[in-house]
C-alpha cells in the first residue's frame, strides 16, 4: 500500500496483480471495511471492467486501470458532482498532454487519440462517496480502439495525478479549460436515453452539462 498525502488530504492506493473490475473491488472493499480515507485501486490487468451505461470494457495486461473513492465533502465547493467525469478527466488529460501526449477529451467521459477512443471514465455516488474508476490503453487491444501515444511510468502517472487530485482545484479552472477543448467533441455523437445524438448544435454549460435538443444533459456515468 502507498499513501500520498497532499494539503492535509491522504490517499492510500493498494495495487493488485490483477482483479475482475477495480470500481467493483473497490466498492465491495469499503462495503466490507467502511471508509475511512480516500482510497484507490490500481491494477494492470482487468479482466470484466465497467464502462458507461452498464458495458463492459474489456481489459488487457499491461494497460492501466484503476478506481477511487473519495468523500463528497473533500470535493470542491463548486463542483456539480455531475460533473464529476469531466472534472477528474480532465486532471488526468491535463498530466499526460504535459508529458508530451495529444491525448483529448470527448464529452463528457471518453480519452482519445485523433479520431480514436483510448479510455473512459465512470463515477458515480453511493452513501455520500464518489467513486471514479479510469481505464487508460497504453498498449494496442484491438483495431477498434486506440492507444496512448507516448511511454509513461505508471508510478509516475499515478503520482502526478493523484498529487492533482488533493490538491482540490476549484471546478471553474477545470472547466475554463475544458470549455475550449469541447469544440472537438462536436464532431461526435453521444449515447443519451439509449440513441445516438450529435453535439454538432450542443452548448456547454458552466455546470458541465450540454444543451441539446432542448435538453439538458449531464455527464454523471
């Protein structure tokens, strides 16, 4: 186990060889055990991952996924905790372009690489906890997909982002960023009640949803 402490916050992080789903691991770890700090779980080999609106995401050795629970009460004063995928992906884009990668992120969960997806986000809330689960390629898996575009030391990775992570950055700077990089999720469509939508026409809101359709759409996954 590995503890960071940053500002007052720690966060342990217990790696494991290799787990069926690090969000479920996880939440059936604090089930068991309660929570008592901030706490992740990072493996390299995930065999029945969780994706958005109950897929599956296929894992394979040697890419990178891990989850993270943390108190609603630790997060910042201005963050729709619907936002919270865009928020906590955003962090980790923001470290991996830093390291020289042209990593981008499509609203309002998914990493990608040019015109191909490399990775996604979850959270979700239970009891007063978020959980964030983050799944990364950093290898090939399949024609499908894509895969990170530069060599990163996981340690490294983890520790840079968790670092960012306590550092608890107020949602306005996230989302003053964010809001530039969202014109190339227009090029794309989004699964929202189960159909494909375009975000051609969509307008990003200062609460991280989009207006489309003449709805108001989240990105809580």
């Amino acid at each position: 186990m590995i503890i960071y402490e940053e500002k007052g916050w720690k966060l342990e992080i217990i790696f494991l060889d290799s787990v069926e789903s690090t969000h479920r691991y996880l939440k059936n770890y604090i089930t068991i055990n309660g929570y008592k700090t901030p706490l992740a779980i990072v493996t390299q080999n995930q065999k029945n991952g969780i994706a958005s609106r109950n897929n599956k995401w296929d894992g394979q050795l040697g890419n990178l996924f891990f989850s993270f629970v943390i108190d609603q009460r630790l997060l910042p004063s201005d963050l729709a905790i619907q936002s919270s995928s865009i928020y906590f992906s955003f962090m980790l884009k923001e470290i991996l372009s830093d390291m020289g990668s042209k990593i981008w992120l499509k609203w309002p969960n998914d990493f990608y690489i040019n015109e191909k997806k490399i990775g996604g986000t979850i959270t979700n809330v239970s009891n007063d906890l978020l959980y964030c689960g983050i799944g990364l390629n950093l290898q090939a898996v399949s024609s499908d997909y894509g895969y990170l575009d530069i060599d990163v030391d996981i340690n490294v990775l983890l520790d840079n982002y968790f670092k960012v992570v306590l550092e608890k950055k107020m949602w306005k700077q996230i989302f003053s960023k964010y809001l530039l990089e969202f014109e190339y999720s227009k090029q794309y469509k989004v699964s929202i009640n189960n159909k494909k939508v375009s975000l051609s026409d969509a307008i990003l809101q200062k609460d991280g949803s989009v207006s489309i359709e003449n709805k108001k759409v989240f990105s809580l996954r």
